[in-house]
C-alpha cells in the first residue's frame, strides 16, 4: 500500500463524511409501531428544498438548467427531495467505509455537477466547493480509491474478478 493511496483514502472518507452529514441535516427517526425505529426524510427538507432549487433557479446562467430545474425538479420536489436526501447519504457510506467506492464516486459526481450547475452563480465558495468535490470523485473513481483502506480490497482479495473491484481497463 502507497503512502499516495493512503492519503487518497483519507480523503476519500472525509469526503464521505461531508456527504454523510445529510443524515444530520435531511433525516429524522420515527419509531414504528412504538418499537422499531425508523429513518425517513424530514418534511423540513422536502418543503426548504423547492425554495433553494427556485432561488438557484432565478438567476441560473445556464437556461437549459434553469428549464430543467423549473419544469423537472420543483415539479416533482418531492421526489428529488427524497432522491437527493438519499443519494447523498449513500454516497457518504459507499465513501466511508469504500464499499463500492467507483459506484460512490460516480454518484457523488452526479450530486456534485448537478449542485454545482445548480449554485455555482450565487458564490465564488458555492463555485470552488463544487469543482474540488467534482475533482475529488474523478480521481477516486479512476484511482479505485475503495482498494486502499476499505471494504473493496477485501471483496478484491474474496472475489478478484467480481466487477465492482475489476480495475478498469484490464
């Protein structure tokens, strides 16, 4: 193991943890039946999510987004509010503990270019954030950042040829 795959593996799991924070931020916990606790999607989020896609969508200088976000995202707020909520906590896991770590990042890259096109003209931080997010998931998709400190190594050590851990072009 490389003291360079080591770092990008830190990374990897901060960067996980950004995303993970939506649990913090976007879930909360009902107990069903009086036992059996329950995560779901806050309906504080999925009624702040139409107001911020609609302030990102005012001014957006990309019209082919701003239609997309106008007539596709608040028409359909509350899936995308779910979709987003989730998305982002199952990047985070696949991050931290790099399980599935290429399909994380991919998602991750999703999420980021998606935020990044949605918010990028309301702050140069809103701009940077997202190009070092963007960055970020290109390299620990190429780099298999799951093979160094994370479940994917050992499903490569269990399984060499399964798919998720098949390094690419090879």
């Amino acid at each position: 193991m490389s003291h360079a795959a080591e770092c990008l593996a830190v990374l990897r799991v901060i960067v996980g943890l950004y995303f993970l924070k939506a649990l913090w931020t976007k879930f909360g916990v009902v107990i069903l039946g009086g036992v059996v606790p329950f995560i779901h999607v806050e309906q504080r989020w999925l009624s702040v999510m139409p107001k911020l896609v609609a302030k990102q969508a005012a001014d957006n200088p990309f019209p082919w987004y701003r239609t997309f976000l106008e007539n596709t995202v608040l028409t359909h707020a509350s899936l995308f509010g779910h979709l987003t909520a989730w998305g982002e906590v199952l990047v985070g896991l696949s991050l931290v503990f790099g399980l599935l770590a290429g399909l994380g990042a991919l998602g991750g890259l999703l999420l980021s270019v998606s935020y990044g096109l949605a918010a990028q003209h309301l702050s140069g931080a809103s701009f940077g954030l997202h190009y070092m997010l963007i960055s970020s998931m290109v390299l620990f998709f190429i780099a298999r950042s799951g093979r160094t400190l994370g479940l994917d190594a050992w499903i490569a050590r269990r399984w060499p040829e399964s798919w998720p851990t098949r390094r690419p072009l090879s």
